[in-house]
C-alpha cells in the first residue's frame, strides 16, 4: 500500500509498504480523504518543535472500516468514520482526569505515530467515531480542525457578550471565530494578512476585520470608542509579532488563549502578566466531547463546507499538494482524495 512519507526537510514522498497488522482492539482503516494541516506542513518544512523526521503525516482523515480485530464490537465492516488521532496512555494524572489531549504519554496519528495519508492505517477502535449520513466522507475531514476551535473556545472561559479579537483567519482561526459566534460573543475582530480569509471571516460573523498587512490592529482596536476592552485573544498564528498584539490589545484581567504553534522561541512582556493580571493559557487538540460537537456543528453547518476545501489532489501528487498547502494566499485546507467514496 501507499503512503506518504516525509524523510527530510522540505520533501514528501510516497512509500509502499506493506498493510499493517491488526492488534488486539484495533481496527483497520481504509482511508478516503486526509487533509494537510497546518503542523503537517510545519513538519515538512522540518520546523515542527514535536515532530521528529522523517514521519508519516496526516491526522485529519475519514475512511470506511476495513477489517475489525479481535475485542472489537461496536462497529461492523464497511462502517463510515473520522477518527480522533489522539493516542494515549490512559494511566497518567491528566488522562485519569479527562483531559487525555494532554497526556504525559502523549503521541498524535501523523506526528510521531503512523500518519493517515495513506491507503491504510490501523487505529485503535476506541478511536473511531461514525459518521451521521448526511455527512460526507470528504467534509468529515473537516471536524478534526473544528474539534480544535471547540477546545480552545472552551479554554476561552465563557464567552457570552465578551470583546473577542481571533489573531489569524486560516483553518484554526476560522474554526475558532465559528465556535466564538457559537458561544454568544459580542464583538468579534478577526484579524489576517488576507482579504480574502478576510471576507470569509466576514461571512461566517465576525463583526469586523483587519487586515494587518494595511493597518496596525493594536492602534486600530485600541483607537476605536468605545473602547471596552478586550476579554479574549485566541492567538492562532504563532509567531512572536501575534503574541505580542495579543497581550496589548487585552483588558486588565484579559485572557489570551493560545492555539497557534510556535516553531521558535519569542519574547513577551512579562511585567504585564503580572501587573496586569494577564492570564495566558495554552490549547491543545480536543477531547472526545470536543470531537462529538464539532462533528455536530459539521453536520448542521449553515455555511458552506466546501468553502474551506480549496484543492484537492490524489495521493500521488504528494510533493504538489504540500506545496500547494503552503501557498496560504490561494490556499485554505488542501485535501488528498486517497479512496474515493462510492
Ligand atoms: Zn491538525
Ligand atoms: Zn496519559
């Protein structure tokens, strides 16, 4: 079978192996789609800070259940699926509490585990989840990154009638401005380099939009009467220049969440945590309810899914696709159409 395989820095190829074995409690997964996500396309270029090379990306996939180990049960061959590519360890302090996305253990499907771009890949059944009908094999692809917005807005605290600014409009940002509306905010800026992520912010209700590539959005926010204050800045970005905006733009009291993966180290101004009452948090992939009401909103959506997926391409073009991913003017969410659904 196929798969695709990152040996080095700035190079993605397909290698054939051999399908894996089935485990105990596993099942086997023939892969439909898999998107490229924005860490995919960090441990291409060989910046990701916890993706070691070579590795075989892909953790937003969808498929049909193709056989079914031994101690499995709850699903039948032929069963419809995304998965939550978390793997875990089940034992350690965080996990025995719930929050397993934060394992001391932790390993992600497509980072330092197997990846899903891929005819094949076994996965623990506890893993899969299935689909409704009406939702297709393709745009389930899209609920692994909602299912990270749904995290982070809940790690925002509770949003309702709250000033949010959503620092970045691609995949992560969009997913995060969609739940910020969800949750009832009451202001919501959305800030990128592109007009165009821009509009979509837009249409998915953002109440307003700067692009940074024309306007300073610290000056612009802060300039604006009247000014209330910033309750939450979800950083999707991760550069040093978007943690920064976020700590100015916030109230005293103000919560930046962070979502965005730094691929260096940054400098921030620290005084204000303290002085300021500045909180800081991290977020990191999901839970399983995070999963199931992203899978939700993904069903009943009430825009347009396709409008994230700008390309796809078949498995083979592998080094095409990635290229084509990194090209974020023209580019949201590119997909690989591995098995076509029938
Ligand atoms: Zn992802
Ligand atoms: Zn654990």
């Amino acid at each position: 079978m196929r798969r695709v395989l990152i040996p080095e820095g700035n190079k993605a190829i397909i290698e054939i192996i051999d399908k894996p074995k089935l485990g105990y409690g596993e099942i086997l997964l023939k892969v439909a789609y898999c998107g490229i996500c924005g860490s995919d396309l960090h441990a291409f270029k060989g910046k990701h800070p916890f993706v070691p090379l070579p590795a075989t990306p892909g953790h937003e996939f969808s498929g049909k259940i193709s056989l079914i180990g031994e101690g499995v049960s709850e699903f039948e061959i032929g069963d419809r699926v995304t998965v939550e590519p978390s793997l875990v360890c089940n034992k350690c302090y965080n996990c025995k509490s719930g929050r397993y996305n934060i394992c001391s253990e932790l390993r992600v499907m497509g980072c330092q585990g197997d990846g899903a771009m891929a005819d094949f890949i076994v996965i623990p059944a506890n893993k899969a989840i299935s689909l409704p009908d009406n939702l297709s094999l393709k745009h389930a692809t899209l609920v692994e990154p909602l299912a990270v917005g749904v995290h982070a807005v809940t790690r925002g605290g509770n949003l309702l009638n709250k000033n949010i600014v959503v620092i970045g409009a691609g995949m992560i940002g969009l997913a995060v401005l969609i739940c910020v509306v969800k949750a009832g905010a009451k202001r919501i800026i959305v800030t990128d380099l592109s007009d165009d992520r821009l509009e979509m912010a837009k249409n998915l209700g953002a109440t307003s939009t700067i692009n940074v590539s024309k306007i300073n959005p610290v000056e612009k926010i802060l300039s604006e009467q009247p000014h209330e204050g910033i309750d939450v800045v979800f950083e999707c970005v991760g550069i040093e220049k978007s943690i920064r905006d976020a700590m100015d733009l916030l109230r005293k009291g103000g919560r930046v969440v962070v979502v965005g993966v730094f691929g260096n180290e940054v400098k921030i101004n620290m005084a204000n945590v303290q002085d300021r009452e500045q909180e800081i948090i991290g977020s990191l992939m999901y839970t399983r309810s995070d999963f199931i009401k992203a899978i939700q909103m993904i069903t009943n959506a009430s825009f347009p899914l396709e409008m994230f997926i700008t390309k796809t391409f078949p498995l083979e073009k592998v080094e095409e696709a990635f290229r084509a991913a990194l090209d974020t003017k023209t580019n949201l969410k590119v997909t690989f159409e591995i098995n076509k659904e029938n």
